[in-house]
C-alpha cells in the first residue's frame, strides 16, 4: 500500500511540472487586419508523441533542454501549415496528428508559425517562409547536438508550408530524409529557379501531391484536398495507386497504362507510403529522368477510394485492325460493375498485346463474369465479321498481390456482348 501510495504522488507531482497543453496560436481576421500595420513573426514548435498523443508540450525547456518525451533515435514528422488569412486554426492538425501516431511511434512536431501567415497580405506571408526556415534550422542544430539525425527528419508541408519544408531542406544541403509537399503554393512560387521553391534537391526523397491547378482558387480555398488524400491513404485500406505519363491528358488518353518501370513494386501508392519507391526513382534519376510525374483520379468524398484494373488481350486474328472494346465486370452475386475506361480507338496488331486501363468506383473482389464487346471505328460495321482473342487477362492493379484472371482461344462478334468466366491465369501468365 505504502509503495502505490509513493508512485501517485511522483505521478501527481510529474504533472503538476508539466504544465498545460500547448495550444496552437487562436487568431482571426483582426489579427489580419492589425497585421496591415503592426506585423509580427512568432513561431512555437509543438510536440506530440505516443505518451502525449492529445496534449502537445514544448520541445525544449525554459532551460533550453529537450523534453523528455522526444526520442532522438525514433523518426520525426515535422507539420507546417500554410496561409492562414482567416487566423483559425487548420481544421485537418488534431485528426493528421492521431493518424500519424496511430501509424508509427514517432516524435511530431507541429510548427505553428500562425502569426506570420494569418495575413491580408499574401506577399508578407510568402516573405515570411524564408525567416521561418532560417529560425526552424536553428531548433534543428539544437535537436542534431542532442543526437537527433537529419535522415530521420520526415517534413510534410501544407501549402506555404511546403516551400518553407524546401528552404529547410536548402539549408541543410538536401541532407533531410524525406519532404512531402501537400498542394505547394503556386502564386510566387511556380516559375521560381530550384532555390526559391519546394525542389527534389531538398532532400533525400521528395514527393508532391497536387491537387490545386487555379492560383485564384488556391488563394480562396481554405482546405486543400491533397491534405485528406494523404490521411485517407494512411487511415483506409485504400491503395492510391498512381501511373508515370508525361501529362494529364495521356493520362486521360489511356497512353500510360503500365507500371513495369517500378519492377515488382508495381504501381506507386500515393501518401506515406511512397516512399518503398524511393529506390526505384533514384534509379531514374541516375539516368537522368529527373523526377518523375505520376497520375491518379479519385472520387470527390472522402475516403477518396478508387480501384484500377487493367485489361490485357492478344488478338490472333489480324483482320480486327481498329476499334474499342468495352467490358464490365459481374461479382458472385451477378451484380455489375461498369467501369470509366482510359482509352481511345485502337490499332490492333496480330499477336501483340494492348492493354486498356479501367477506374471503378467499387471493388470487384469475387470476379464470376467479364462481360466484353467489340466496336468498329469506322462507319463500315460487320454484323457477321468474328475475331479469334487468343488471351484476356484481367489485373487488379490497386492490389497486385491478387492473382489475374484469364480466358484464352474465344470468339468476338462485332458489336456484340458475350460474358466470360475467366480463371487464375496459367502460371507463365501471371
């Protein structure tokens, strides 16, 4: 009893120590307002991790000496925000916070740097990012005395927050492990030579979601979509699965439809995940490819969740030349899926495989029928024309670990619909 006693009262006098919780800086547009004419710069670093999973605490000491609770030899997430003209705070931090923690046992420091970005005047917070950057290297120094290492250091960046990510990365001379970018500020930024932007060179492994294409817009909006793109990858069992093409519209085209660039990884997962890539990319850049530009489609709610297949088939027949071909997908319980498909008119080549990318909105898990069909492109139709499909194969390219299915040597009529039921693929096929 005497011992249980004695630990609740070093438990409670460890508290009473500790002090309240640090709150992230409560502004509002009179604080914009006042900034027109008084314009001040504060920054405050908060820390989480699994032992203050809701409550932040300072990261260093009246004293000077780290708290406690971070652990120089776990990995460090560091958060900033971007433009905050209203002054609230970012309706997304608490929930990115748990979700973070939830994800791995980590240090997180959350940089409110509000007082410099709640402004009327965007150009002052963009001016702004540079002093944050130079006081954020600092805390860092004070962080790498203390046996902190910089390839431990993971910067996700919120708008402003991701140049400012980039000018730390700068300083340290690319040596940081890894900077995410959620939806970079454009305006002041795009067009910028590499040291006056978020750039690859910042860090070991940089990765960017855009989801804002207007500047106007980006100004305007207050929550920028990558942000929930980024939690839903870690919080779902959604795979963002992404595919390199030179631009969106072939993308859009179905002109990139293969992942065979990133080997037995497959297709890159967009989010925390990323970063198993990161290898492979470094590969391209050593040949030269210095980034390298991958596309996805989501839907418009959260979770955001979408799935890919891709449709492969060799014709034997040399005389189907050109067309498209449309397919659906039965589950168990005969139910239909209809896919959007990426695709335009084909030329269709004897015994080459071509290949057509297809997003559906629900998972199709236990596949019983394919349904396909045939489409001239031309005006001149053949009710009576048939062509010998020597494979079709199906893919999950959402979840590659599935094993593709398969149906080989069947007919194609023209403009007609036939159901198959294909199996696991041969194991040369797969």
């Amino acid at each position: 009893m005497r011992v249980y006693i004695f630990l609740c009262l070093m438990c409670w006098a460890r508290s009473e120590n500790k002090g309240p919780c640090l709150e992230f800086s409560q502004l509002s547009l009179k604080d914009s307002f006042r900034d027109l004419f008084n314009p001040k710069m504060e920054i405050f670093l908060m820390l989480y991790t699994r032992n203050n999973t809701s409550c932040a605490e300072s990261l260093f000491e009246q004293d000077n000496s780290l708290n406690v609770n971070f652990n120089t030899s776990k990995k460090t997430v560091w958060l900033i925000h971007g433009y905050r003209p209203m002054g609230s705070t970012p309706s997304w931090l608490q929930n990115f916070v748990r979700i973070l923690l939830n994800q791995d046992d980590m240090n997180i420091i959350v940089v409110d740097w509000n007082r410099g970005a709640t402004t009327f005047l965007y150009n002052r917070a963009v001016k702004n990012t540079r002093k944050v950057a130079v006081s954020l290297s600092r805390y860092i120094q004070n962080l790498l005395k203390h046996g902190a290492s910089l390839d431990n250091f993971h910067f996700i960046g919120v708008s402003l927050g991701a140049h400012i990510s980039g000018f730390v990365g700068e300083i340290f001379h690319g040596q940081v492990g890894r900077i995410t970018g959620l939806d970079p500020a454009g305006p002041q930024f795009s067009g910028k030579p590499s040291n006056g932007r978020l750039d690859y060179t910042d860090a070991s492994f940089v990765d960017v979601i855009h989801t804002d294409t207007n500047g106007l817009e980006f100004i305007k909006c207050n929550h920028q979509r990558a942000v929930y793109l980024f939690m839903a990858a870690l919080e779902t069992n959604c795979n963002f699965i992404s595919f390199p093409c030179h631009s969106y519209k072939d993308f859009k085209t179905g002109l990139c439809v293969d992942c065979a660039n990133f080997k037995e990884k497959s297709c890159p997962k967009v989010g925390y995940q990323t970063e198993l890539w990161k290898d492979v990319v470094k590969e391209g850049i050593e040949n030269r490819t210095l980034r390298t530009t991958v596309f996805l489609d989501t839907v418009g709610t959260n979770p955001f969740c979408t799935y890919y297949f891709v449709l492969s088939i060799i014709v034997l027949d040399k005389t189907m030349k050109d067309g498209y071909i449309t397919f659906k997908l039965l589950n168990e319980l005969g139910m239909v899926e209809e896919p959007r498909l990426y695709e335009k008119n084909r030329l269709f080549y004897k015994l080459q495989e071509f290949k057509i990318l297809a997003q559906f909105l629900n998972d199709v898990v236990n596949i019983s029928s394919i349904s396909l069909a045939y489409f001239q492109s031309s005006n001149q139709q053949c009710s009576t024309c048939k062509y010998t499909i020597q494979r079709l194969k199906l893919k999950s390219l959402t979840y590659p670990e599935r094993p593709p299915l398969c149906t080989y040597n069947f007919v194609l009529k023209e403009s007609k619909e036939i159901f198959l039921s294909p199996n696991t693929c041969t194991p040369n096929e797969i």
